[in-house]
C-alpha cells in the first residue's frame, strides 16, 4: 500500500503540472499599473504587440503596456461572455462608448460577424419556453446578444440607416420590454444608445416610456437577483409572462 507521504507527493506533483500547463498557455503582461497572465491568442492587438516587442528587445523583458481603458471589463467580457459588460459598468452611456472603443482597439469581433436579423433572433433565445416544468430559455446568449446590439448602434455601421432604424427599434423595444430577461442596467444603456444612434419619433418615444422603471427599490431588487454565473441557465422564475408587442422579423 502506499504510504501517505508518496500519495502527498503524488497530489503536489499533479497540482504543479497543473499550473505548468495554465502559464504555458498564458502571457505575463502588464497593463498600466496591474499585472496580468492572459490567453494572448484571445485578444489579436496585444497578440501583436507581444510579437513585436518580443522580436524588438535583445533580452527577455517583462510585457509592459500603458493603461488601456476599462481592460478589466473588456477581458471580463471575452472570458465570460459580453453580459458581464452590462453587470461591470453603471448604466452611463459615455462608459459603454469608451469600452466599446476598448474592444475596436484590441481588435476584438464582438458582433462576430454576425447580421442584425441575427442578433434579433439571439435576443429571443432569453424567452421562456418549458420543458418538464422547467424552463429551457437561454438567458445569457440573450443576454451576451443585447451586448452586440449595444456595440452595433455605438459602432457598427448599417447598410441603410432609415431602413434598419425600425429593425433596431424593435429590437431594443423587445429588450426594455423583456424586464426579467434584461436587467434594468441593460435596458437603460441599450435604450440611450439607440436614442444617441437614429432620430426617435414621439410615438416611439411613448412606447418606450410605457415599459420604463423608476422605483430605485425595484431597481435595486432587479440588481440582487441578478446573478453572475452559468446558473442563470436554469432560472425557473426569472421569466417573462408578457407577449411579444411587435415582430422583429
């Protein structure tokens, strides 16, 4: 039998190899004042600026970048899905900017290519449909789609503005609309952007209006059940009874 110092000796080996295995697919970098060891292949611009810095010293030296704005946010988005942007940042318009220009800068796809008639179809994957009593709705790929949207109205272009205005109206009226899918950070942000983006009728401006919270208790109640990891999948209660009130075919 073997003896428990083999046995420890075996566990230490093990957990070193381990962590062997997670720096070798990690970079050391730091980013103004904070130190980080990142999947470089995830992000293509630091990729890149590791290349050449490496190709430009004679000696091996530590990475070192200067500040990049809201990195913590942006890395936390790439690593856990586009969501966590929502979760990480206060409802204020001008921040989304600044971390939407993070992600150009580091030269990150977050729309993935993808059309607006396919985020649209993404955001409705959040709409509760039930399995066994349970409900089967994808929650954080709506989640991480009214994050594309988000970026798409502060980035993007659209083939034709006038045209694909009332398409991303109806998308953003169905996340304001879809309260217990879309927290009220998300709904907030997303409703400035298109308001900033494409000029808003009075009309739609109404219908708008009619969906919006202003209770700081309800709003602080949204941001407690608000979770932060995978279990949000399963969220039996959290979801939306009210009907669709347009298409967004």
């Amino acid at each position: 039998m073997t003896d428990a110092g083999e046995l420890l000796e075996g566990l230490k080996l093990t957990e070193a190899s381990k962590i062997l295995k997670v720096n070798e697919a990690t970079t050391h970098i730091k980013i103004g004042d904070k130190d980080y060891h990142i999947d470089l292949s995830e992000i293509p611009y630091l990729s890149s600026f590791a290349n050449f810095e490496t190709k430009a010293q004679t000696q091996p030296k530590d990475l070192i970048h200067g500040p990049i704005a809201h990195f913590d946010v942006a890395l936390k988005g790439i690593k856990s899905g586009f969501r966590q942007c929502f979760r990480s940042l206060p409802p204020d318009l001008a921040q989304h900017h600044a971390l939407c220009e993070t992600y150009e800068f580091l030269c990150i796809d977050v729309v993935g290519g993808q059309s607006l008639s396919e985020i649209i179809y993404e955001l409705k994957s959040g709409k509760g449909h039930y399995v066994d009593k349970y409900d089967r709705s994808d929650k954080p790929k709506a989640r991480d789609a009214a994050y594309k949207l988000l970026h798409l109205m502060v980035c993007g272009d659209f083939k034709d503005e006038i045209k694909d205005s009332m398409k991303v109206y109806n998308a953003v009226m169905y996340v304001v609309s879809h309260g217990k899918t879309f927290k009220w950070r998300t709904r907030k942000v997303v409703r400035a952007a298109y308001e900033e983006r494409f000029v808003v009728s009075e009309k739609q401006r109404a219908a708008l209006d009619k969906w919006e919270k202003t209770s700081a208790v309800k709003l602080a109640e949204e941001d407690s059940r608000d979770v932060t990891t995978e279990e949000e999948v399963s969220d039996d209660y959290d979801t939306d009874y009210n009907t669709d009130p347009f298409y967004c075919d």
